[in-house]
C-alpha cells in the first residue's frame, strides 16, 4: 500500500467569519502529481496555506509528511515547512540581492553554516532548473520565466518532500507557462509529491495528471473531460 504523504480528515477551514471548505476529506500518496482546482474565492489558497500551517483549519485533521497539524506546535512549523517547498504566483524573490544571495538567505536562516555546502546546494539546485548560468544575476534581469525558475531552486533547497504550487504560472505566458510545469514533472519524477494549485485548464489538458476541485464548500475529484 502507498504511503499517503498529505491526509486531510473531516477539516473544515474558515475566513473571517466565513466557511470557505466544510468537512472536506483528500489523500494524497507519496510521489503523486495532483492538480489543484476552483473558482476563485472557492477555498483553493485557503487549503493551501493550511497545508503548510499559515492557518488553522476550524475542524478537522491534516497530516503532512509525518506532521499532525492538529497537534503542531510553533516551535515545529520550520520543521515542516522545510519538508516543504512552496511556490507563489508572485516569485518573491529578494530585489536587492543576487539569485545566489537569495538562495543563500534561505538556506542560513534554515540552520545551514558550512559555506561549501552551501554553495554547492546552491549549485546543484540551480543546476536542476536549468539556470546554472544566473547565479550572479539580479531578479529583475532575468525574464518572468527565469524569475518562477529561480523561485522553484528555492523551494528545493531543502530537498523537500512536497512541493506546493500556488498559481505557479499565473503570471507567465503560455510557453513559459508550459516550461514551469515541465520543470515541475521533472522534479514529480525523482519521487517529490507535486500539488498545483492553477486556474488554467489549457495546462491540465496539456499534462494529464490527477485533478481535484473545491466546489461549494467541499472537493472532489473530476475527469479531464470535466473541465
């Protein structure tokens, strides 16, 4: 039986007063790639951000990796989230840094020291999105696409189990857009589970995978030919 590395159990999860998902229930295994679907306003980003205990659910239980949600404490949240790789719509990178200077932020402020290894995580990571040649670069000279690139070598840093995807191509056009999830089947493919969260369907119909949607309060799995 496959391990289910993400489990979510009866959770309900509440926005300023308002229920956004009720009593919903979702396994995810080990090495799965899952899209994630919705309108917007649905619960999608909500149900993300309580993947990675940005917010509490108001019910229920979510189990990521070895991690209980429901008993976490705050002490423990760094140790899930490096387990984690997250990647935003908007990149988020440092403006006032380098690429290297960027990836060498995260990896000291997770406990990193040694300044070899450093450098060649950092390498290696580069390498893996095909961006070994910018390290020395600063964001804004880089194109959009290089930009969600160096984000996703970001996110790898701590070899993380699970990568969550929040509308990683939302700002790209469609060749671009095509390369980022290229990129991430790739990444799906060395045994790292992949969740996108995406509102282009062009994307899913391109790269079939699992699909599941927020839908009225709860979720549930549909068909390609549901889009």
């Amino acid at each position: 039986m496959n391990e289910k590395i993400i489990k979510l159990e009866g959770v309900s999860i509440d926005q300023l007063d308002h229920n956004v998902l009720d009593n919903i229930n979702l396994e995810i295994e080990k090495g799965e790639f899952v899209y994630l679907i919705g309108d917007t306003g649905s619960g999608k980003t909500s149900l993300v951000k309580a993947l990675y205990a940005e917010i509490q659910v108001s019910a229920g239980n979510i189990k990521m990796s070895n991690f209980n949600l429901k008993t976490i404490t705050k002490n423990e949240i760094p140790m899930l989230r490096r387990k984690i790789g997250i990647v935003f719509q908007d990149f988020l990178l440092l403006p006032d840094r380098s690429i290297k200077k960027n990836l060498e932020f995260v990896l000291e402020s997770t406990g990193w020291t040694k300044k070899e290894k450093i450098n060649n995580k950092i390498n290696e990571v580069l390498e893996s999105v095909h961006l070994d040649n910018v390290k020395d670069k600063m964001p804004y000279q880089l194109s959009g696409g290089e930009q969600q690139r160096a984000a996703i070598a970001r996110a790898l840093l701590n070899s993380p189990e699970i990568i969550l995807a929040d509308e990683p191509t939302g700002n790209l056009d469609p060749k671009k857009s095509q390369k980022i999830v290229d990129l991430l089947k790739e990444i799906n493919q060395t045994g790292t589970t992949i969740l996108m969260a995406t509102h282009d369907y062009t994307i899913i119909k391109n790269n079939p995978k699992r699909i599941v949607r927020c839908n009225n309060k709860k979720i549930d799995e549909i068909g390609i030919d549901q889009l």
